[in-house]
C-alpha cells in the first residue's frame, strides 16, 4: 500500500463515518431510555477498544496492516448495513463492541501504515499533510449530509456509507500502480 493509497482509502472511511455519526447519536438515544443507557453504549465502544489495543497490536506484527485495514473496512461495512434495523439497546450495546474492536483495529492500522508510507527526513510534514486532507473530507462531509439529508432517510445515510467503506476496502486492496510501473520498466 502507497502514501497515496493509505491516504485515499481514510479519508473515504473517515468521510463515510462523519456522514453517519451525528445520526448514530441520534439513533442510539432514540433507542435507549435514558442519557445513562446512551452513556453506556459509548463507554462499552471505549472500553472495548482500549482493552483490545494490546491484542491487536501484536496481531499487526503477525498480519500487516493492510489486512486490519481490509477487515476495518469491510467489517464496517457490514456494520452499516445492520445499523439501520436495530429495535433495542442490548442490540447497540453488541453493535458497539464490534465497533470498538474494528475502531481499535482501524486506529492501530492506520499509525502502522502512516508509519510505514512516510520517509523519515519529511514524516512531520507527510502526516501533517495526511491529517490535513483526512479533515477537510470529515468536515465536508457533514457540511454536506446537513444539506442532503432532507431528501433522504437516515436509513438511507448507513446504507452510502457502507458503500464507502467498501470502496475504501477496494483502494486497500489495489495493489500499488508504482509497483507495476516499475516491474513494467524493468522488463
């Protein structure tokens, strides 16, 4: 995976989960009783992605970034899917465990492979460049779902995204045209 591959495939997730995170709020306190049950569904996605850091991040060393980075996507993917039908709070509260295992998953991934795509004379100015565009796509895209979503369903909102991470799954996966330019000149 390239810089540029890395950078593209993040900024599409990190724009599908600002397209649905406001909506998520809403969908988890219209399901949940009270603001603790709401409270509880976020503490278990933390808690349950901070007791995994450890586990995955020596499963990294064993697999690559590149496959967490797939199984994030595509696991967020079906995710989404599953989103828009829940009915209870015991059904978010197991939907946030998943999330917090792929969020953990996503964010060790992501450092690894930032780490890996960034030359040591220009890292600084490299992940400042990377953190710059992976923002502007998160905050145009909730600029831009407060304007779309009058004409669309809140449903509608999990199954885009869903899509997004699979086409952020399909960037990770390409293998990296610098690659095959090079084996084509070598020949």
């Amino acid at each position: 995976m390239t810089y540029k591959q890395l950078l593209h495939s993040q900024s599409l997730m990190i724009t599908a989960s600002s397209i649905v995170f406001p909506f998520y709020l809403l969908l988890l306190r219209n399901l949940g009783d009270s603001y603790s049950q709401f409270g509880l569904a976020y503490g278990i996605f933390a808690l349950t992605a901070a007791l995994s850091h450890p586990l995955i991040g020596s499963w990294s060393d064993r697999v690559g970034e590149k496959r967490l980075l797939l199984l994030y996507t595509f696991g967020m993917a079906v995710v989404m899917i599953i989103i828009p039908i829940l009915t209870t709070i015991t059904q978010v509260y197991i939907v946030q465990i998943i999330m917090g295992l792929l969020g953990a998953l996503q964010k060790t991934a992501e450092k690894i492979a930032l780490s890996r795509q960034t030359d040591r004379a220009h890292r600084g100015k490299q992940v400042g460049h990377y953190h710059l565009w992976t923002s502007i796509w998160a905050a145009l895209a909730v600029i831009a779902t407060g304007y779309i979503i009058d004409f669309l369903t809140i449903g509608s909102l999990f199954y885009i995204t869903s899509f997004m991470y699979v086409a952020a799954g399909v960037l990770i996966w390409q293998k990296p045209k610098t690659i095959e330019l090079e084996r084509h000149h070598s020949l």
